[in-house]
C-alpha cells in the first residue's frame, strides 16, 4: 500500500487543473481495460467478421482477383 499512500500525497500537491488531467487518464486506464475485456470473451473470427461488417461486396472475389493478376 506505499504506493498508493505515496500517489495520494502526490496527488494532494498538485493543482486544481493537474488533477482535472490525472482524472482524465485514470478514466481512460479504466476505459481501455473494460475494452479488452470484453473483448477477450469473443472469439477471433467474430471480431473479424463485425470489423468487415461496414465492407461492400466480397473479400474472396477481390482475393482471386488479386491472385489472377499475380500469374
């Protein structure tokens, strides 16, 4: 518990808008760890498939047309 007594005095020096920007990043820490979590629970390829979701047409038609061009 040093740590946080010694974060606490910290915190108590530090001016009114200093602490309006210590406040902001602890809320994004905690942000950012809610986010991973729940990320974590989903599977791989759901995640995938919600990120291509917004995509128009089809992934595997524009992958063969890029391999035709290959050869």
């Amino acid at each position: 518990m040093k740590i946080k007594e010694q974060t606490i005095k910290e915190l108590e020096t530090l001016s009114p808008s200093e602490l309006i920007t210590v406040y902001e990043m602890i809320l994004s820490l905690k942000a950012r760890d809610r986010k991973r979590e729940s990320r974590e629970g989903e599977p791989a390829y759901l995640r995938v498939r919600k990120a291509l979701k917004q995509c128009k047409g089809s992934l595997s038609e524009d992958i063969k047309l890029q391999r035709e061009d290959r050869i």
